[in-house]
C-alpha cells in the first residue's frame, strides 16, 4: 500500500489551485480585454501572425493616407487645366471673331481679351495647393510662371511628383509645366558599342517660333571613344539656314549602357531659347543608351511654347494685324494638347482609386483574420471561467475536508 503523506496532499492541492486561479485569471484578462493574445507566450505562432497582420494594416494605412493627398493633389491640377482649356478655346472664339472682316477696327479690343485669356492661364498654371505648385514639377516651393514679354524654357519645370500606393509601386500625380507648356524634342534609341570610332547617327524634328514658322532641329551624335559621343544640335529656318548650334558630350556606363553623364554632369534636358528668332524649346537626349545595335528615334511633344504664341497673337491684334492661320493652328493644337493632358490625369486618379478599393478590401480582410486569430469568443470564454470558477471553489471546498485530517484519522 503506498502511504501518502500530509505534506504531499498539501503540495498538490496548492499546485492545483495555483493552476486553476491562473486558468481563471486569463479568462478574466481575456474578457476585461476581448483579446486571447496579450502577451506573445499566450500563443506564440498566433502572436506572429497578429503582428503580421498589424503591420500590414499600418503600411494600408500609410498607402490610404498617400492616395488621399495624391488624389487631391491630381484633381486640383485637372481643375486647373480644366479652367486653362476654357480660355484657349475663348481664346480660339474671339480669333475667330477677330477674323471677321467687319470686326477689322476693333483688332485692339480683341488683344485686350486675348491679355485677359493669357493672364488667366497664367494664374492656373501657377496654382498651389498647401504651398505646393502644381505645375512646377519637382520644385514645388517656386512660383513657376511670371508675366512677362518673352517667355522662355526652363529645366526648372520638370520632374514627376510620386506616391508610394504599395510596397512595390508608385504612382505619379502631376503633370509638369514642361509636359503642358514646352515643346520638348525627345531622343530614344541606342548607339552599336562595337560602331567604329567617327561614326554618326542622324535624326531631325520641327518646331516653330512664335508666329508660327517651322524650323528643323538637326541632330547629330558622333562616336569618339569607347562609351563617348559627341551630340550636335542645329536649329536651321526654313532656308536651311543655321541660326544656332551647341554641342555637348555624352558618356555612357559600360555595364549597364545606361547615359552617365552629358557635357560633364548628370544627364539633362537641354534648353534652347532663341528670343529674337522667337523660338523656345528643350532637347531631351536622356533616353539614349548604348547597346548591340544602332536605332534612333525622334519625337516632339509640340511644336512651339504656346505661351509666346498667346503673347504674339496679343501683340500683332494690338498692331492692327490678325494671327496667322499657323498661329491659329499651335493654339487649336494646344486645346488637344491639354485634353491629352487631362485624359492622362483622368488615368492617374482612375488607377489610385482603384488602389483605394483595394486597400479598402484588403484592410477588411486582414481585420477580419486579425479579428479570428485574436478576439475572444465571449461566449465560449464565458463558459469557460464559469467552468474555472466552479473547479477553483471545488478545490477550496475539497481542501478544507482533507487538509486538517492526518493518517491517524484514519486508522
């Protein structure tokens, strides 16, 4: 017969009751918290997943917050060139009116308007939204556009303002003053690294001056080294006269092939503003690489700074003369221009509120994951503190009947 002793009983009634008062003050922490995870022992793999999911929920968050400002950033852009399609196609009413032969004496009122208009333009395009410019690319603090007689072209202007809207993407929310206002003449392809040194490619593209009159941009890129090009520009009028030139010079990595530098810095748009020729443009050589083969490809966003055009069309109606039907054509080329412009906004917010949805099903997903990994179900947790608290009781009811007893109460 195995004999058991007074202080085994006593040390085994105090190891259930520890236990048992433990059992029942997690359930009361869990009911007072509605949580079953307080602390990572409780369930250490589902302690990880709930951090998992509280994680993800803040980055959705943040992605939330991003879209929302991006939004709102977007939409007062669209706004602001929404009012400046308004004034070109005011403008575009009042030169045609201005056309009129029985309206020939009333050409000054008309520059008037046509002054009204381009102000106009102006002020949206320099637009702000909580300090930031809409139209001022990357420098946002700048006030991009002043009033002035010559307008000219800037580096200033450009640059995409981005938002994280995931882990792995981001979405533009602007649309510069150099996209909207610039002509900028763009060079895609790549140069053949085993050409001989003294090889050259050729492309050309047309822009105009402020009247309307097209002008050839000739380009020219010789190889003068291993990864070393020279680029030349020409602007020639319609003589084939050349009114300005400039050179700059190009090195590329030779293992990537990517552009590293153009005339000694970090690759750039180049600027041409020809003031007494009345011509204003951007050369954008940075999409050019060096690969296994020669291809160049060349494009103009539009063919004349509209700006200049408005300010011409101002001058020559205060003069007593119309535009020209090549001015009438930039500005109608503009209107389209802008429309492009607000279609491609249209796409921008069209994909961050898609996000938007996407974030908001993903949030009520992992909340409802979180939500089964860590809620409590009360009525189960009910059950079973009432469940405890009856065993706790039980073990007091027990301890009292055999712990003051001895073996000699039973002999």
């Amino acid at each position: 017969m195995i004999r058991v002793t007074d202080r085994y009983l006593q040390q085994t009634f105090i190891d259930n009751l520890t236990r048992s008062k433990k059992t029942l003050s997690d359930l009361q922490t869990k009911m007072a918290t509605q949580k079953s995870i307080s602390k990572p022992s409780d369930n250490p793999l589902g302690s990880a997943r709930v951090t998992r999911f509280q994680n993800q929920l803040s980055d959705i968050t943040t992605y939330t917050k991003n879209i929302d400002n991006g939004n709102n950033f977007l939409k007062s852009g669209i706004t602001a060139m929404e009012g400046m399609q308004s004034e070109v196609q005011n403008i575009l009413t009042e030169i045609t009116s201005a056309n009129n032969a029985g309206n020939s004496d009333m050409l000054p009122s008309y520059a008037q308007k046509i002054d009204t208009a381009l102000k106009s333009i102006l002020q949206y395009a320099n637009t702000d939204l909580d300090g930031k410019h809409l139209f001022a690319g990357t420098a946002t603090s700048s006030v991009p556009f002043a009033t002035a007689s010559w307008y000219g072209v800037s580096n200033g202007l450009g640059g995409d303002q981005k938002i994280k809207i995931a882990n792995s993407a981001e979405q533009k929310i602007n649309i510069s003053g150099e996209e909207l206002f610039y002509p900028v003449v763009s060079q895609k392809g790549s140069f053949d690294k085993n050409a001989a040194v003294g090889s050259t490619l050729q492309n050309s593209q047309v822009v105009a001056d402020a009247l309307g009159k097209e002008y050839t941009v000739q380009m020219t890129y010789t190889k003068t080294a291993a990864q070393q090009y020279t680029m030349q520009y020409e602007v020639r009028d319609s003589q084939n006269n050349a009114i300005s030139s400039g050179t700059s010079q190009m090195a590329f990595d030779a293992t990537t092939g990517e552009l590293k530098t153009l005339g000694g810095a970090a690759p750039a748009k180049i600027a041409v503003d020809l003031p007494t020729a009345k011509v204003s443009f951007l050369i954008d050589p940075t999409g050019m690489t060096e690969g296994s083969t020669s291809a160049l490809q060349g494009s103009t966003s539009q063919k004349a700074n509209i700006l200049n055009v408005l300010s011409s069309v101002k001058e020559r109606l205060a003069s007593g003369l119309k535009p020209t039907d090549e001015q009438v054509a930039l500005i109608q080329n503009f209107d389209a221009h802008i429309l492009q412009k607000l279609s491609d906004a249209g796409g921008m917010q069209n994909r961050m509120d898609s996000m938007a949805e996407m974030m908001q099903t993903q949030e009520l997903q992992l909340e409802t994951l979180m939500s089964k990994e860590n809620d409590v179900d009360v009525a189960k947790a009910a059950i079973e503190m009432q469940s405890a608290q009856y065993s706790t009781d039980l073990l007091y009811k027990t301890s009292a009947m055999l712990l003051p007893k001895s073996l000699l109460d039973y002999l």
